[in-house]
C-alpha cells in the first residue's frame, strides 16, 4: 500500500471516533491503535475504489 500521510490517517482517525474524543486522547498506545485502525479503513477504502475501477472496466468493455 502507499504511503499515508500522517495528517490523512489523524483525519480519519477523528472522522471515526470523533474529533473531541480523538484529540483529547494523550499520545501512547490507545491513540496509536486508533491511528492504526484508521490506517486500515483507508487501505479498505483505497482498495474497493481499485476494485470498482476494475469493474467498471470490464463492464464498460462488454
């Protein structure tokens, strides 16, 4: 996967658990995890927008 930029993943980081709650976390393990966890989403994301250009392709050319 591509790299992410730090200022991506707190985005989204904040989107999903709330941008209070997020921000007030003190940095350490727990904030870590929810950046990893946001990590993930956007690598979901990035993949079923892969996915669908693939097939959209392929219907478009049938």
């Amino acid at each position: 996967m591509e790299d992410i930029s730090p200022d991506a993943i707190n985005a989204v980081a904040r989107s999903l658990y709330g941008e209070t709650e997020y921000d007030a976390l003190p940095e350490g393990q727990v904030k870590a995890a929810y950046r990893k966890r946001a990590r993930i989403v956007i690598g979901t994301v990035s993949e079923c927008e892969q996915h669908s250009r693939i097939i959209s392709t392929h219907v478009a050319a049938e």
